[in-house]
C-alpha cells in the first residue's frame, strides 16, 4: 500500500529465471535501460509455446531509433531475427520453436534499438549470445551510440 500511495501505481514483480548461458543478454539488458521514449516495444502473442510451435510477435522502434529483434534460446544461442527502420510502423516476427525442444527452457526475446542500423543488426546466424553482445556494444561504441533494450520471456511447453 506504501508503493503504491508513493508511485501511484502498483508494483508488479515477477521472477523469471534463465539459464547461465543467457546470462549475457540479462546484462545486456540491465546496461540497457533508457528512457521510455527511447525503449522499443515489443509485444508477443503467447508467452508459452510448444514443440513445433511459433512464437510471432511485434516490434517497433520508437524516437527515430533503429530495432532488432534478437532471439536467445536457453543454452546461449543467438540470432538477430527481424529488424525495423525508424520510419516504419510495427514489424511483425516469426520465431519457429523446434519440435521436441526441450520443456520448461526459457527463451528470451529482445528488442535492441538503436539511433542508427548498426553492423550487427546483421547476424542472422547463430552465435553464443556472449559474441553477439559485444559485437553489439562494440558497434554502437564506434558509432557513438546508446543502446536501449527490452526483453520478454516465453517458456517451451510439453
């Protein structure tokens, strides 16, 4: 009640846990926070998914920023999978789950915007997360940008 007499609204906390070789992304992420005119949205249909299954999505940038999409799967592998202009509306993803992945793994989804296409927007393949990052920080570090960043969390179901 304290919380939310102060702040005029009500806390709402929530535990995800992910794997130590997401862990990458998570600090990405807490490096990454910025104003909420900066941060890109991003929405997702479903936050629990199956085997064979697809997670589709929305992303958009926001304050003539840059997006990517980057998916990170339980064991550290990553891939940029969509990116939008600043100009554009929402840019609709599609995000294939393997049929018999493995149930219970968290996999996050991050939207990374940026004020400029950065190289690294680039990396479609897969890669350990850890590689992408810096490969993104690097990038943005030439460039004289900042990173802004969001994420949500959808776990593989049996």
């Amino acid at each position: 009640e304290a919380f939310r007499a102060r702040n005029g609204f009500e806390a709402d906390i929530r535990l995800r846990q992910v794997s130590a070789a997401q862990c990458p992304a998570v600090d990405l992420l807490a490096r990454a926070r910025g104003e909420a005119a900066a941060v890109p949205r991003l929405e997702l249909a479903q936050g629990h998914v199956h085997g064979g299954d697809f997670v589709t999505g929305l992303a958009a940038a926001r304050g003539g920023r840059r997006v990517a999409v980057i998916e990170v799967k339980d064991d550290g592998s990553a891939r940029v999978v969509s990116t939008a202009t600043a100009d554009g509306g929402p840019t609709p993803f599609v995000l294939p789950v393997e049929p018999g992945a493995a149930s219970g793994r968290p996999r996050l989804v991050v939207a990374l915007a940026a004020t400029q296409a950065l190289p690294a927007f680039g990396e479609t393949q897969s890669q350990p997360i850890a590689g992408l990052v810096e490969k993104l920080e690097r990038d943005a570090k030439r460039a004289g940008d900042r990173l802004v960043a969001t994420a949500r969390y959808v776990v593989v179901e049996r």
